[in-house]
C-alpha cells in the first residue's frame, strides 16, 4: 500500500494505475476508521480494479466552535485497517498542500447547501463540497463510494457532480449500524456510557416514524411530531432537527412517498449525532 503526502505524487500514482485500462475506486474520510468506512472500501474493492482511499480532516467543514482540534486521529492504525482491507493507493496531505495560503475559491451547492446539516451547521457543506472537488482533482476516480449515513451530503455530492461535469460515479452504501442500531460514527468515541445509551434514541425515533409510516401515515406533520415526541424521551438529548425530505431536493415533502429521506439530528452533550432511514 502506497501512502501519497502531496496532490502531484497523488495524482502521478492514479494515473498510473488508470493508463492501465484499470477502473479506479475511491473513498474519501477523515480518519478514525470504523466498519462502516470500511464497507465503502469493501464496496470499492468489489467494483474497481484499483482502490484509493483518502485520510484527511477538513478544517473548512468545520465551523468555529465545532470539534475540529478534539477530532480523532488515529492515523497508524487506520493505515493497518486499509492495508488489510488490500487498499493500494492512501493520500494523506496536510492542510497546507489542500489549502495553499491565499486560496479564495469555494466550490458552493446553491440550495442545498443550507438544507438538513447545512442549516444548522452554516458553511459545513461548503467545505465538503470544496474539498471533494480537490480530492476528485488529484485522484480522477472513475467511481467514488460514500455512505448514506450523510445522506444530505450524498445528495450535495451529486449535485455537485453533475453540475460540475466531474467524470466520476457517485454510488451511496448503506449506513454500517452497532448490534443494538446505533449508526457508526467516528464521533460516537466522544460519548461517556450514559451518552451512549441515550444515543440509541436516535434509531428508535426513525423506527418509530418508518413504523407508522409502513402503517399508513402519510403526514409529513404527524411523523415529524411521533419522531421529535420518541427523541423528547430522553431528557438528556437535544433535538437539533427532525425533518422528512426528498432525497435528491432536500426539500420537506407534503406527502410522505416511498423513497422519503427521513433524517434525524441531536446533540448528548456536545456530540452532534445524525442518523437516517430511507422509507
Ligand atoms: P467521515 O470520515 O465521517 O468523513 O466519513 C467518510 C465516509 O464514510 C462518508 O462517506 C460517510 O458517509 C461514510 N460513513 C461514516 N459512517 C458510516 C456508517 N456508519 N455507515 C456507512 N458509511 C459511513
């Protein structure tokens, strides 16, 4: 497994690999690897010749009180995960090689990027969309994998793609869950034990909602209040949103249909968690 530090060694390695004739997989994350990263590698080294992953925490999709400088790093270890997993190719660039100093370009999803997590989290998604441009730069994947736990950001992604001209596949993998339903994440490492059984509120929300959603509810409303009453439960947990949207407009939808996003978000303490299901 080769580890590339700059976006020229980078993009030498993959062109390389992809003069070949060789189809060339990608999965971008910040680190602190779980299974659920993990089954976007499985899923890539299933469908391309090539895998290239990338480890990288963003600074720009943090905002300025959020836990960019507490973010897990656990870099040795995540390259033993990826070497075992037959990755081939891991770029891993500092801050300074993706944003050189004077950098003043944003590459910017209007309209989206303010929906679900871009609401309560302003400029997150600016900065996942600008640097998923500059990783598609320097990699040129034929497919790149993420998860559908962030599902508005793989809405945003696509957008972004198809508006940009970028040749690149976008194919979404299913949320990775713990034994009892908790989605993976590489944030559920912040929650002491209490939090961690709080968090499994979440899941049981969108249960709930899916449940009567499969029952007959078509209320946008009625969902929404079931979902926000089951989080409510937990008195420790702070709804930050609750919302039942299309899954490519992000927009709330009247009519709950087959293929609704349904999305939750909430904090137990300072950890902002997000989970989703789609009906
Ligand atoms: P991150 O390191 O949090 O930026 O995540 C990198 C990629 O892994 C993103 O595409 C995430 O959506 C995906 N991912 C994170 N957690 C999960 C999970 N539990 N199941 C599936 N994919 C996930």
């Amino acid at each position: 497994m080769k580890i590339c530090k700059t976006i020229s060694e980078m993009r030498a390695e993959c062109r390389a690999a992809r003069r070949e004739g060789t189809r060339l997989g990608f999965v971008p994350t910040m680190g602190a690897l779980h299974e659920g990263h993990l089954s976007l590698v499985r899923a890539a080294k299933g469908a391309c010749d090539v895998v290239a992953a990338s480890i990288f925490v963003n600074p720009a999709q943090f905002g300025p009180t959020e836990d960019l400088s507490k973010y897990p790093r656990t870099f040795d270890r995540d390259c033993e995960l990826l070497e075992k997993e037959n990755v081939d190719l891991v770029f891993a660039p500092s801050v300074e090689e993706m944003y050189p100093a004077g950098a003043m370009t944003w590459v910017t999803v209007e309209g989206l990027s303010d929906k679900l997590d871009g609401h309560s989290r302003p400029g997150h998604f600016r900065g996942v969309t600008t640097i998923v441009a500059k990783l598609f730069h320097a990699v040129e994947p034929d497919a790149a994998f993420f998860g559908q736990k962030d599902a508005a950001q793989v809405a945003i992604i696509r957008r972004m793609v198809r508006d940009l001209n970028f040749a690149v596949e976008i194919i979404a993998c299913p949320i990775v869950r713990e034994a009892d339903g908790l989605a993976m994440s590489s944030r559920n490492a912040y929650l002491d034990p209490e939090q961690r059984r709080a968090a499994l509120v979440l899941h049981r929300a969108l249960m709930r909602m899916k449940k009567m959603w499969e029952g007959g509810e078509r209320s946008t409303r009625k969902l929404i209040e079931a979902g926000r009453d089951e989080v409510g439960k937990e008195k420790s947990v702070r709804i930050d949103y609750v919302e039942v949207v299309d899954p490519d407009s992000l927009d709330a939808v009247e009519n709950v249909r087959a293929g609704a996003l349904v999305a939750v978000a909430a904090f137990l303490g300072t950890t902002r968690l997000i989970d989703n299901i789609q009906l």
